[in-house]
C-alpha cells in the first residue's frame, strides 16, 4: 500500500487528533461541526485518491464495520418519517405521544432535531474509524499517532495544573470560571480524567513497545535495559506520564483515577499472562507505575483527597442513582428503538422522581443512555462493536510478535477497560473529542490485530 500519496491527509488527522480537546472537549456545536467538516472532507478526499482500497478495508474488519453500518443504519431510521401504521407497530409508545401531540409527519424519535445531530456525529465517527484504518498503515504511524495522543494529554495536564497552582479565576482559554480542580481545556472534570486515562494508555502502550524490543535473559540485562530506558529518550514518556498522572489526580474525579489505575492493573496482569516472548522487563514497568505514579507523585499531588472523596460518598447524598432509577421504566416503554438519539434530557422529566430537583441532560450512565435513546436494538450493536474491538486486543496481546502491536494492544486494553468503568457512573461519551479518542482506539485495535508489516531487508 502507497503511503506517500496520502502524506498530507495523515498529518491532517494528527492535527485534528491533537485539536480535538481544546475547544471545551469538542463539547460544543460549533467546535464539533468545525471538527465534522473536516473529518467529511478529509475521508472524500482519501475515497477519490484511492477508491480501490476502499473495499480491502471494508473485507479486513467486516465484523466491526458491520456493527458500525448497522447501528448507522438505525441512527438513519430515527429520523426518517415513517407511516402511521407502521410506527404503530414499531414503537407504540411512540405513537401514542405523537399522535397526542397531533404531529404531522411521524418519527421513531421524540426529538428529531438532536436525533439529527447525533446521526451526523456518529457518521462523523465512522468517517474517524475509516480514516485511522486507511492511513495509520506502517509502525512508524503508529508510533506517531499514539505520540501526538501523548502531546494532547501532555498539553491538557500541564494547562490544568497550572491554572490550579497559580489559582487563576478564570480559565486562559474561553475564559471560564475556574475553580479548585483541574479541568484543563474541558469544562467537565470527569470529561478531563477520562481524557487523560486514553492518553496516558497512549503513553504506556509507547513504553511497553520499546520495552519489548528485546527479550532480556537474566537480571543483569533487565537492570541494564531498565537503566537505559531512565537514561534516553523513553524517559520522556516517562515524565509525560508522571506530568498527566499529576493532572488526573488533581482532577479529582473519582471514578476517573479509579478507572485509570483499576485498568492500569488488569491490563498490566493480562500481558504478563497473554503475551508470547516477553521482557522481563514489563513486570518491571508495571510495578514501577505503582511505585512512581501511585505511592510518590500522587501523594503529593492530591491522590488523598481523591481518596476521601470516595470514602465520603453518601448514596443519601448523590442523586445519580435515584436518576438511574427513574430512568429505568423509559427502557421498558420504548424497548427496541428507543427514544431517539439526544432525546434523555427531554424525556426524563416526565419519568423524574418529584425529589430529585436538579435537571439532568444525561443520565449519568452511558450503558443505560444508550439504552434509553437508541433502545435495545442499538445498545446491542454498540456492545458488539465494543467487544468485538475487545476481543481484537486481546487476540493481538497474545499472538503478535512484533513489539509495536504488543504495545498498541496493551494501550487498547487499557482504554476499553477504563471507558467501561467510568461509563457506569458517567457520561464520557458525551463529550465529542472523548468519543472520537475511544473511535481512535476501536480502530487501532483493529490495526493491532490485522496490519502486516513487512520485515526490512537485510
């Protein structure tokens, strides 16, 4: 496959890569439409360059891509106009609202507009997907991809530490109030840690690849590559990764640090069981991301007052379960195709508990968000998209030999592990960059379990 030819579109999507969470986590309507634009343009401009890769990429990963079309496919149906009688069948409790309301036009969605919205994003996300498959095709883009993800954790660490160290009222980006946990550039903190916990897979994928380079035989060797390592360049990626260890830590999120060390940990176990041919010197990564991040850093960084904030979490006192609740009948009453994409904060409030005042856009729960919106119909093809993503980690984990796929494995492990924890108490998904990270990684697993790269001649 021709690499030069695509030069400028793969760069192009480094910068977007890097762009993506500065402006509030893409979070806004006309930071993600800027960023849809030009995701659109770019994947036209890469189809007409080479149209005829079009179909490898498409026969490589038929699994995922058949999940990704067919959830596309369902995002498309809410928004087209259906005829009574069927919709009828389809959804009928949503006919009975729209028949109540005496609409003219029916939809399986109760809020077309933010349905149409959404349908344009996950096209987005798709475009992502396809983008990263067709031209993070060689190990040197590979490394250069997971490197600018380390630069946009780095960049976020260090603008919200320093805000925080310099107590400044308001933010030196959009000039929003800032108040005493890091946010960086996002406006959420939890949408920050979970940022920050894919970045820093990024960062230990990238170590664990240069780790892995040599199969060590003794003690004599694993001292002297570890030394090496303190001693060169990947000692900069340790540094980053103590800088954003730093940064997510003074987050002060709770599931957010959780999330990150808890995946950290499985993942660490799962490549000294799964991977073939390993360094020693993995065991020795693993342990020291324990002694540096967790025991030094963190301490004096904030890690005990993330830790009180667990231990003084009252049920009596959070709401988010009492949401989760409340929100459980809007699964039964539109079972198969839900609600509609970007209709929970819409429709919550006629199932809301008359004691829980506060308004709620989100349901502070993906699993059961995606539930609510797209139904079970959805939700079923998003968890196989996840796992199958999942379960091509794993497989690269244990059967690739080269060094750069066992690192980019161990990175997509971490990622998956992370999001499926923090998506049980929050919302990470609903920020745009956030969500076009976790494509990022869906694609990269994909790649990790199916590029092949040629060996140089010698």
């Amino acid at each position: 496959m021709n690499t030069k030819s695509n030069t400028v579109p793969f760069c192009v999507l480094l910068i977007i890569t890097f762009l993506l969470p500065i402006p509030l986590g893409a979070n806004r309507p006309w930071a993600w439409s800027f960023f849809q634009i030009i995701l659109f343009a770019l994947t036209a401009i890469v189809l007409v360059n080479a149209p005829r890769y079009y179909a490898d990429n498409i026969k490589a990963h038929k699994w995922i891509v058949g999940f990704w079309l067919c959830f596309l496919a369902l995002s498309f149906i809410q928004i087209v106009p259906l005829p009574e009688i069927l919709l009828k069948f389809l959804s009928p409790q949503s006919f009975l609202i729209q028949k109540a309301s005496q609409t003219e036009t029916y939809l399986l969605t109760l809020d077309r507009n933010q349905s149409t919205v959404s349908f344009v994003k996950v096209l987005s996300f798709f475009c992502l997907f396809y983008l990263v498959i067709r031209l993070v095709n060689t190990e040197k883009r590979i490394k250069q991809l997971l490197v600018v993800i380390l630069a946009a954790g780095v960049f976020q660490a260090i603008y919200g530490i320093v805000e925080i160290l310099f107590q400044t009222n308001q933010s030196l980006i959009f000039n929003l109030g800032v108040n005493n946990v890091a946010t960086g550039s996002f406006v959420y903190k939890n949408h920050y840690a979970n940022f920050l916990m894919m970045s820093l897979a990024a960062a230990i994928g990238l170590l664990v690849s240069a780790i892995q380079k040599n199969s060590l035989l003794n003690s004599k060797e694993v001292i002297r590559s570890v030394l090496l390592t303190m001693l060169s360049r990947k000692a900069l990626i340790r540094i980053c990764i103590a800088i954003m260890v730093i940064g997510l830590v003074m987050s002060r999120s709770r599931m957010g640090n959780t999330a990150f060390f808890v995946s950290m940990t499985v993942t660490g176990v799962l490549a000294l069981i799964l991977m073939k041919r390993k360094s020693k010197g993995l065991s020795f990564l693993v342990a020291s991301m324990f002694i540096v991040d967790l025991l030094i850093v963190s301490a004096y960084f904030g890690l005990e007052n993330v830790k009180t904030r667990l231990v003084e979490t009252n049920l009596s006192q959070e709401s988010r379960d009492e949401v989760i609740l409340d929100a459980l009948p809007i699964v039964s009453d539109f079972p198969i195709f839900g609600t509609g994409a970007g209709s929970f904060y819409s429709v919550f409030p006629a199932y809301q508990n008359a004691e829980v005042l506060d308004f709620y856009d989100h349901a502070h729960n993906d699993y059961l968000q995606f539930a609510i919106e797209y139904g079970l119909l959805g939700f079923f093809f998003l968890a196989c998209l996840y796992l199958t993503a999942l379960s091509l980690s794993f497989k690269a984990m244990r059967n690739r030999r080269r060094s750069i796929f066992k690192g980019l494995s161990f990175a997509c492990l971490m990622v998956f592990i992370g999001m499926g924890l923090h998506m049980t108490v929050d919302f990470p998904l609903q920020a745009y960059a956030n969500a076009c990270y976790l494509v990022i990684f869906v694609a990269l697993s994909c790649i990790a379990n199916s590029l092949q790269i040629r060996s140089k001649s010698r």
